[in-house]
C-alpha cells in the first residue's frame, strides 16, 4: 500500500510520525491471523470479556 499520503498530515496529532505497514516489519503475515491478534488485544485493553470475538471473523 502506498503511504505517501500519510507524509502530508500528522498522524495522530504526532508531527514527523512515520506511518509503516505490519507487512513492512512480518513478511507473508496473514491478515486472519492479525485481525484476530488485534480484536483480542483491543477487548483486553477495554475491558470487555463478555464478548467470543472470534465470532465476528
């Protein structure tokens, strides 16, 4: 995916942050496997474990 418009604004309010790719860090990562990676991290951190998130991919 092309960034180059990330480099026009400020990403998260930071001024200068880089942007990057998970792809740019793993090579051949699945997006199954970090979909389900980043759902079960986002519920950890709100504190929400009343939801099986693995039913929603």
């Amino acid at each position: 995916m092309d960034l180059t418009p990330f480099n026009y604004i400020n990403p998260c309010g930071y001024n200068k942050l880089r942007m990057t790719q998970v792809n740019n860090i793993v090579s051949n990562i699945d997006l199954f496997i970090i979909s389900k990676f980043l759902i079960q991290e986002f519920l950890y951190i709100l504190n929400i474990t009343n939801i099986k998130y693995y039913n929603y991919l």
